[in-house]
C-alpha cells in the first residue's frame, strides 16, 4: 500500500487518457478549422455563449466556427455542409455592403455572368443595376436600423442592351426602369414616396380622403404579388429559350414588352459596315484591340459596354498607347489611389472613341485613362460609372462580384 | 506476460479515448460519426484544399481589404452571421447584432425602465405619441401630441428621434425634466418626470355597447401580459357580457409559456402543443390546473395574417378545443419554436429548436413561393371576414373595424352557452 508506484500509475493513467481526448479533440478542430482555436474552446461551444457579465469580443473565425456548431447541435434538422454555410456568411457580406456592383451569384447567376465575361451572354441580352434612394442608403450604410426599410427597395434599371440581343430587338433602351416582370410587381422606394405623397398633400387638404384610400389600395395590391428588385435581375440575365413578359418606364410612361431570353454573342470585336469597331472588355479584348489597330482602325465604338473584365484595362492600354501613368485607381476602402501604369506600350498615333450614357465599368475606365493622357479623343459622355469590379470564384460553382476601385485623373498631368 | 497484456489494453483504452475526442463534434450534435473525417485523419482521403472556416476567413479578410464602400470589420462579421443563419432558409433562425438582441430582449420582457411614452419622428421634433396608463409620464402629466423641445435644458428641437429617447433614458428612480410645446398652450411647459419601471401594456379590454360584448386586444405575448389578460378578463366577466371577442390581429407572438397560462381561464390542465425536437423525441406544453374562469357566453377570436406564433397557438387551441369560433383571415403559419442564445459580444443567435403540433395534430406551418409570397398554412378562421379598408378604418373601433363589426353580429345572433 505505501509502494509510491502505486500511487503513481492511476493519476498517469488518468492524465493520459483526458490528454488523449483533448489531442483526439484538437486532431479534428485542426482538420476542420485548418487551425488551432484553443481545445478548451472547441470543448465547450458554450463558450460563445455568455453567462453573467461575460462581455468579450469574438474574432471572426472563432464566430464562424463557434456558430457552426452551435447550429449543429441546436437546430431543428441536420446541419451537415458547413461549406453551405460559409457561403452564406459571404452572401450576407457582400450584399451587406448595400453596394448595387457588389452581388452575391449562385450557381446559375455565376455560370451566366462568367459566360458574360467570356463573349456570351444569356437571358434577354441586358446588364442593369439597383438605384437606392441616395439619402436612405446613406443612413443604411452608417446604421441599417436608421433607414427606412420600405425606403431601402431599389430601382431596377437597365445599364446596357447588348447589341443583336433580344432586348434591342424588342426595342429596350439603357435608362429604362423595369416595373413589372411575368406579372409581378416589382416595387420600389418611388411607388412608396408617391404613396406618401398623396398622405401628404391630404393631409395639407390638398386631396381628398378617397384618394387616399385608392392609393393605399393599389399598392396594396401591388404588394401582394410583388417580386425583388434583386430576383427579377437573375430572371432578367440568365435562362436560354424562356418567355418574359416585362413592363417598363420611359420618361415616364408605361410600355410592355414580350421578350424571349437566348444566346447573345458578345464578341471582343465587331466591325461595323461604316468601318468603326465596337469594343466589348471580355477576356481576349486586348489582344483583338491590338489586332484591330495593326490592321489600321481608327474608330473605336465603346458604347453599350456593361462593366466588363477589369483584367483586360491594363493590356488594352499597352496596346493602344506607350508606356505611362493612366490616372489612379482609387481602391480599398480608404480609396487609396494607387497608379495606373501602362508597361510596355505601343506608340500610336491618337485615335478617336464613340463613347455614351452606356459605357462604363472597364470600357469608360479605358476611355478615360487615355482621353487624359491625350491619347484619344472622346465623342460623347460617359457614365460616370468608371468601376473596377472584381470577380471571385467559390465553391459550389457560387460566386461574388465586388466594386474594389474607380478611377480618377489623380494629381499630376 | 501479464504485464504485456495491461500494456495493450492501456494503449487500446488510450486509441479509443482519442478517437472519442476525435468524433466529440459529431457525438455533441447528436449525429452520425463522419467516416470522411477518420479517412483523413489516417491518411486514406485527401485533405480538403480550404476548410469552411478558412474559407470564410479569407474572404472575410479580402472584402475588409478590397471593398470600395467602406464597412464596419464588426458590422461585417455580423453581416455574415445573418447569411450564415439565413442560408438554412428557416426565417426564424436569426442571427441577432448587438442592437438587434437588445431589442428583443425588452420585447419579451413586456417592461422597462424609462418614462412611459412613445415619441415619434416630427420634422420640429419628436412628438409624443402615446403615454401609457400609470406610467410615470402619464402622472407628471404628459400628453399626446405634446412635442419635446429640450431635454434637461438641453436643446432638442429638429434632432433625430432616437437621439432624444436616448438622452431621456436612464436608470430607475432618477429625474429628467423635460420641456414640451403643447397644441393650443402658448408657453412651453416644463415638466419633472421620476423615471421607473414602466410595463408595456399588451392586453387591454373594453366593453362594447350597447351591445354589451366585450372586448379584449393582446397585442402581443410578453412576461406581463398573463397578468394584464387575466386582470382585463375578470374586470369584463364581471360585468356580465353577451358574448366576449379575442383580438389577436396583428400579434406576433411571443413566449409559450404566456400563452399557456392565459388559455388556462379557458381550459383545465389540457395539452396546448406538442414539440418535436431533433432527435426525434417529444415535449408536452399544458395549460395549468384549477386556473379556469366561469365565461357563459359565446367567444371570438380574430386573426388575420399577422397573427402569428403564440397568437396562432392560442386561437388553435381554442378552435381545437371547439371553444371558440375564430374569424378574420388565415393566419401567418409559424410552426416552430426557437431559443435564444445570448453570445459573448452582446449579439444573440435565435435557433428553432422544434416544431410544434396543435392538439389536433395539426401541423401550421406556412409555405410560400420563390417570391416568398403566401401558399398555404396558417389557421383557418372557421368564418372567413377580410377586412374592408375605408378612409376611415381603425382596427378596435365598432362601426370603423368590419372584421370586429361581423364578430360583434355574430355573437349577438350565437345562443349562450
């Protein structure tokens, strides 16, 4: 009984067997987390749970994991693909960002906007974006709670008709506001200010209670058979051989329109009958811009471009100009300006660019970086909308687009 | 040789205590052991290129680093605990922010400590909205339509409303005086008000003449709000009615045990629901013993589509039980039962953790299309009554509420029980 090594041996044994649960324990976090987050953490998914005064931040791969398995110990059906989850903690980051260029894709809505970027688009032919009421989003993006949610609907408006697509045959123009999509409503923060409007100006005795009524009536209805602004944007942009019917407002009038969706060819260059050459930024279009020039183009027609790949600026830049600085990419969330710069240039002598309310994104990024650099000139305006949006591959063939940079003259020449 | 055999069984027993550590996560969620992750673990499978984790952290990382539009790095992460909670498509698991678990939180509990009154947005300033009975600003005499101007001497005509609620808040039993702008009174007046505890008032009863019916609205099912029915109902059997109408329209539920007391004045010690947990095992909710009140007369219970949760338990139970005759429209169709989690950084995680069944059997649950528009689900109402919106309509109002106007004939026409 006093043999020390009697003593000994059941407190080792006991410390080897909790220390080969706790290694077994890490082993998996290892595996599942690709790193360690403290064993004792893991043991305890309470952990995250707060008892009495327990007030701590959490880093976010502890959150994520944490909540993983809280999810799949509490909630009512299986959890099993944690890989589904953290997708759809990256679609509640990117459309948190309440930025329109900023979109979470899924499967097919990823497959159609690659097939985009490739020369080939699907859908009914068009790119469009969300407008926000400018002051309701300014307070969604300091506070969500601040902003009126009826406010936060979006406008859906068209941006491009790609040419020889089914929109352009069905006579869509950029600029139009689709409001109806197969019969369903698609509102937004106007039908909901025009309905406050009538409120108002009753209220002042400037209409009458009936009006009201009416009003609060047919939004009503309205409601009842809505759809998102967002939905309505993957209907409009994916699916071969599907009839739509849509209703949209031009300067303010109502038009219908029956469109059937198929494949637009979207090639990098088109050369029209009066000898201009259309440029589209899709993969390939430097090296066919490039082609295009060697062969003695001096027109170069960048409307009804969509945003387009950001990947081809710089090599499209070295195949129409010397080497340089192009104005500044302001990126990041401090908008850091960050040169654009043109290695291996070609010199060329000045062409001239078509360029309207349609050419945006890659294109007008283009247009712009070379109109400042004296290397082109520009007929028309742009849109303004000198975006460079990135995109991002994930698993399960999901996706997301993400507005990194616009560019800016920068200081300087 | 003896030695040889301890020795064997302490590394057997040393293997199999890992590999229980090993599969704890599987054996904690109550689901089977992942043979994947044992394949991995010896080698036989390959390792997957990214875990979701990591996946998640880079591209958490890459949208702090690349996004053009500035963002939070703590509203981001809670962005993406909401798409994460989203993406199991249950509407009722939600991840909650700090703002947002707060919020909840007096929800449930019915009371808080403040002045009492509802301040809403006026482009001069906040204006008072309502004041509820007994509470501290209805005593110091507040008055609807009052509209505050400065607060503790501070200005505060022109601000936000939520900065004003904010500067008259604080702890019980301290004083704020608050100088208001009244309708038809030239001088603003000044008025001292104690701050305590205020109980939101979620039942509230009346008598409707001179039909002599009365009525009872919960608007929603709070800790307080057994007490405040229970109070409201006696006030209203005593006074002998003809018939007594439940409003439950536009009651977004609460806590089951709330509703469970309250239908105990109409049902003794009777099943409100039964759970379904995830393992498959059941849980009985029952309405207490001994608690029942003496009602000779015919019930109403009105619902539309915002009526949902508790609401729907009630009237169910109460349709199940042929106790009362439910009117109005279908209600929402929340079948489920959450638990909320309050986490370490203030935010809390809302988890269904069952679904229920009405005595009946019944299961409500409500389906909607791709649009997230209505299928089917809910509660039928027995008699079907939408509501017919005038310029004049107000909800609780005989002769300005058609659901409430079609309950009150109906129970003038219905015997006694």
């Amino acid at each position: 009984m006093n043999n020390p090594r009697r003593n000994v041996v059941p407190i080792l044994g006991l410390l080897a067997v909790v220390a080969a649960f706790v290694a077994g324990n890490e082993a998996r976090t290892r595996q599942d987390v690709g790193r360690s987050i403290s064993t004792l953490q893991n043991l305890g998914v309470r952990s995250i749970i707060a008892a009495k005064d327990d007030v701590r931040p959490v880093g976010e791969a502890e959150f994520f994991f944490q909540l993983t398995l809280l999810l799949e110990r509490e909630y009512v059906d299986p959890v099993n693909d944690e890989t589904a989850l953290a997708n759809g903690a990256i679609r509640g980051m990117v459309n948190g960002l309440l930025e329109p260029e900023s979109r979470f894709l899924d499967a097919e809505a990823f497959r159609a906007h690659e097939d985009a970027l490739h020369g080939t688009v699907e859908g009914i032919g068009i790119e469009t974006t969300l407008r926000y009421d400018a002051k309701t989003l300014e307070d969604a993006r300091e506070n969500l709670r601040k902003a009126d949610p009826l406010l936060m609907l979006p406008d859906l408006i068209v941006t491009t008709v790609f040419p020889g697509s089914p929109a352009e045959a069905a006579g869509i123009r950029a600029g139009d506001r689709v409001i109806k999509l197969d019969g369903k409503w698609v509102l937004s923060y106007e039908d909901i200010k025009a309905i406050r409007a009538v409120r108002e100006r009753a209220a002042q005795g400037k209409a009458s209670t009936e009006e009201v009524t009416e009003s609060r009536k047919e939004f009503q209805k309205r409601a009842d058979d809505a759809k998102l602004a967002v939905k309505a944007r993957d209907v409009l942009t994916t699916g071969l051989g599907k009839r739509h019917e849509l209703s949209i407002v031009r300067t303010g009038k109502q038009l219908d329109f029956q469109v059937v969706t198929a494949k637009t060819p979207r090639p990098a260059i088109h050369k029209a009958p009066d000898g201009s050459v259309r440029l589209q930024f899709v993969s390939g279009a430097a090296d066919a811009l490039r082609a295009a020039l060697d062969a003695g183009a001096t027109v170069i027609d960048l409307r009804q471009s969509g945003i387009g790949d950001p990947r081809e600026i710089v090599p499209a830049l070295s195949a129409a100009a010397p080497t340089g600085q192009y104005g500044v990419l302001a990126a990041g969330m401090a908008g850091t300006p960050r040169p654009l710069t043109v290695g291996a240039g070609t010199e060329r002598p000045p062409f001239r660019l078509i360029v309207d309310q349609t050419t945006e994104g890659a294109a007008e990024i283009f247009a712009l970086a070379l109109k400042k650099a004296g290397r082109a000139t520009l007929t028309g305006k742009t849109a303004s909308r000198p975006f460079y949006v990135e995109t991002t591959k994930l698993p399960e063939s999901k996706g997301y687009t993400l507005l990194t940079a616009r560019w800016a003259e920068g200081a300087g020449k | 040789m003896k030695r040889f055999a301890t020795v064997v069984f302490a590394l057997a027993v040393i293997a199999a205590v890992f590999c229980t550590g090993f599969a704890f996560r599987d054996l904690a969620s109550r689901r089977e052991v992942s043979r994947d992750a044992f394949a991995r673990l010896l080698g036989f499978a390959p390792q997957p290129k990214q875990t979701p984790t990591a996946l998640f952290t880079h591209e958490y990382n890459a949208i702090l680093a690349k996004s053009l539009v500035p963002i939070n790095a703590e509203v981001l992460k809670h962005r993406a605990m909401e798409g994460m909670f989203a993406s199991l498509g249950d509407p009722h698991t939600n991840f909650l922010e700090p703002v947002a678990a707060e919020d909840l939180k007096l929800e449930t509990k019915g009371d808080f400590v403040g002045i009492g009154a509802r301040l809403s947005p006026d482009p001069i300033g906040a204006r008072v909205a309502t004041v509820f009975k007994g509470a501290p600003a209805e005593r110091a005499g507040l008055k609807p339509g009052d509209m505050v101007v400065s607060v503790d001497g501070e200005d505060a005509a022109g601000e936000d409303v939520n900065e004003v609620v904010a500067k008259i808040r604080g702890k019980a039993g301290t004083k704020v005086s608050i100088r208001v702008v009244r309708p038809g009174v030239v001088a603003p007046v000044n008025l001292e008000i104690v701050r305590g505890v205020v109980v939101i008032p979620t039942a509230e009863g009346k008598m409707i003449e001179p039909d002599h019916i009365g009525y009872l609205a919960v608007s929603q099912f709070a800790e307080t709000t057994p007490i405040q029915f229970s109070d409201a109902l006696d006030d209203l059997v005593q006074q002998r009615p003809k018939g007594l109408v439940i409003d439950l329209r536009g009651n977004p539920g609460g806590l089951l045990p709330a509703v469970s007391e309250m239908l105990g004045a109409f049902l003794d010690g009777k099943e409100v629901i039964s759970m379904k947990l995830r393992d498959g095992s059941k849980q009985i909710a029952t309405t207490p013993r001994a608690k029942t009140k003496a009602m000779p007369f015919p019930i109403v219970v009105l619902v539309n589509e915002e009526s949902a949760s508790a609401s729907e338990i009630f009237a169910g139970v109460l349709q199940d039980y042929q106790h009362a005759t439910i009117m109005g429209e279908h209600t929402y169709g929340k079948a489920s039962v959450q638990t909320v989690f309050t986490l370490v950084d203030g935010s809390s995680a809302k988890i269904t953790l069952a679904r229920y069944y009405l005595p009946s059997g019944r299961n409500i649950e409500r389906k909607v299309d791709e649009d997230g528009q209505y299928i089917s689900g809910g509660l039928t109402p027995d008699i079907k009554v939408p509501l017919v919106i005038e310029t004049d309509t107000l909800l609780g109002e005989p002769g300005r509420d058609s659901q409430l106007d079609l309950a009150i004939e109906h129970l003038r026409q219905a015997k006694g029980r």
